[in-house]
C-alpha cells in the first residue's frame, strides 16, 4: 500500500464505498484493509490516545489485527506511538509532514467557515495563505458540502473583526445562506431587543459578518421594505419558500449599510461628529458597530453615531479621547454645554467647602 492509497482529507463516514482503489488493487479484502486504516487514523486524530482494546472493539478486529494495521500507518509515514506493556495505548505522534484530516460534515463546514473569515479579517500574513487553504479544501469537497459552504462564501459579505461574539449556530448560517443564493423565501421567529418574538416571511439577500455579530439583509414582506436581522435572535420556522426574483439591494456596499445601521439609524438620537485625527488613527479605536467614519482630509474625519439619548452620546464622545467638533444637531451641543456645567459645578464645591471651613 502506498501513501497514495489515502486521501488529503475525507469528509463524512468513512467506508469501502468511499476510499479510491488503485489500478490492480480492486479486490474486497484490499478495498476493506484501505476502509478501516481511514477508519483508524480517523480515531486516533479524533481522541488523544486509545487502549488497544478499545480501538480494536471500534474497528471490529482482533488485537493481532490492529497491530498490522498501526504497522501499515507507520510504514506509510505516520508517527503512530504506542505504549509499553499490557496497559499501553495509542496515539498519533507529531510528524515531518501534515497528515491527512479526516473531517465530518460539520467540521468541514467549520474550518471553511473560519478559513473564509481569516481570509478576509485583516490578520497580517493569514489572508492569502487562508486563501489558499480555502481553495485546496474546496477542491475536495463532496457534491453535498460544496453545495453548503458554497453557498455561504456566495451570500456572506465581511465587515472589520472585533473581540466578543455572539454564538450563531452554523447550520442555521448555512440554511440562511442557501435561501439567499437560490432565491427562496425565508421564514423564521425573530426576538427583538424588547425580548418580543414575532413570525417573519422575507426574501433573504445577504449575510454581512461585522466584528461582533452576523447579520442578514433582507425585504421583509410584512413591512414591505428592507430589513436587517440579527441572526442569533433569529429561529428558522420551515418549510421556506417559494422563489422569488431578486430585487434591487438598498445600497452596493452592504457592509457600510448594515454599519449605519446598527450603529446609528437604530438609535433616537444621532450625531455627525468632527475629529481631529487622521482615519485610520479613530479607525484604530471605532467599531463598525458603534459608528462609520469618512476621511475628512490628512488630519480629520466625520464620525456618524447614535445612542438612546444626547447625554450617552458625550459621554461615548468623551470617551474616545479625541478633539472634537460637533457638526450636528444643535442638540449635542446643548448636552455637552449642560455636562459641562454640570462637572464644573462638581468641581467647585469642594473649593467651597474647603472656604467655608
């Protein structure tokens, strides 16, 4: 047997059926010898180490067996380390070269789905390469997963990347993502920021991964009108459907609308806000979720924000640690002008009290 006999990576069950068969190699038993070392290495990258008689239980073989088959791993290039004496186990080594992975179907949507989201989140030195490994796996995908994960890469447009997340359940990502790709309607129970649950039916158009959250843009029938939706708050309720023809987005760049969006249209009071440093110095401290920037000159940019009230934007403001200027409304200026009043008063009295005495 030859290492090419294994695959760069299987995903799914492993059986007879599903391992390829060289030329002058098809018969039954050398079809089920390739299975069950799949089947093998499949366990021991599965689980730090195995007795003897549990791996040979798993496999359906005698002891004898087992240590045929760990001897056709090694001798194929794979550090298959085994413990002294009756209470011995398994386990595979650290190698020269990188083993091939044995992944299931979750799991391959998973690594594609982090491989997708390295690829376009700015790490230094990770995005070409994560595109590259994107590409590989891609390639050997069954029918099956190429359709899931294909879809998703489709729909899903990237937003900047932050710390703290809110947990999404993939499979609900990629059942989203193959309503969005194939034009079909969307239902689902959606709980608001009140905690209220209501019935939705919306034609789904894009998914926008931002920092902290996933998102999904859609025309919402009931509202007759565009919507976002924050996909943890969102349970799909099928059966979906029917198609339906798409319609024109409600912006080209859907990453900058979902960021307007949450971070400043959902809120009472909003704000256009000057500050005295270059872009990318207020890009370094601001979030797409909690305002936009536009470039204002080499020394100067325009923050668009909102909040629940006048008095949560100052002290959000404030805490930027930028100069500043209002731009507008009026209003921010009259908070700013009352909070100042306010510290100012604070201040003053202890110098009174300390005259007083």
């Amino acid at each position: 047997m030859s290492a090419g006999a294994l695959p760069g990576v299987r995903t799914g069950p492993v059986s007879s059926r599903t391992v390829p068969v060289r030329e002058g190699w098809q018969t039954r038993p050398m079809m089920e010898t390739s299975a069950r070392l799949l089947r093998l290495l499949s366990l021991l990258q599965a689980h730090r180490e195995w007795s003897g008689a549990d791996l040979a239980g798993r496999l359906g073989v005698s002891s004898r067996t087992l240590r045929r088959d760990v001897n056709r791993l090694r001798a194929l290039g794979y550090p298959v380390n085994a413990g002294p004496g009756t209470g011995g186990g398994y386990r595979l080594g650290a190698g020269a070269e990188l083993p091939p992975l044995l992944l299931d179907d979750d799991e391959a949507v998973a690594v594609v789905v982090g491989l997708r989201a390295a690829a376009g989140q700015g790490v230094e030195d990770i995005g070409e390469t994560s595109v590259r490994a994107l590409a590989k796996l891609e390639q050997v995908l069954p029918d099956r997963l190429r359709r899931r994960v294909g879809a998703l890469n489709a729909v899903t447009v990237p937003m900047l990347r932050g710390p703290g997340a809110d947990a999404v359940d993939p499979a609900v990502l990629t059942e989203i993502a193959q309503l969005c790709r194939d034009t079909e309607r969307l239902r689902f129970a959606y709980r608001g920021h009140d905690g209220v649950t209501s019935r939705r039916t919306v034609e789904p158009h894009r998914l926008v991964c931002s920092e902290r959250r996933w998102y999904l843009v859609a025309w919402d029938l009931g509202r007759e009108d565009w919507r976002t939706f924050r996909v943890d708050r969102l349970t799909p309720r099928p059966p979906h459907g029917p198609r339906f023809a798409p319609r024109e987005p409600p912006a080209e760049d859907l990453a900058a609308y979902v960021s307007r969006g949450v971070s400043t249209h959902v809120y009472a009071s909003r704000a256009e806000i000057r500050l005295l440093v270059p872009v990318e110095e207020a890009a370094a401290r601001i979030s797409p979720s909690t305002g936009t920037l536009r470039a204002e000159g080499a020394e100067s940019c325009v923050l668009t924000t909102g909040a629940a009230s006048f008095s949560a934007l100052v002290v959000h403001v404030m805490l930027l640690g930028f100069e500043f200027e209002v731009l507008e409304p009026a209003g921010l200026t009259d908070a700013i002008t009352a909070a100042r009043d306010r510290l100012s008063r604070a201040l003053a009295r202890p110098e009174e009290a300390g005259a007083a005495s």
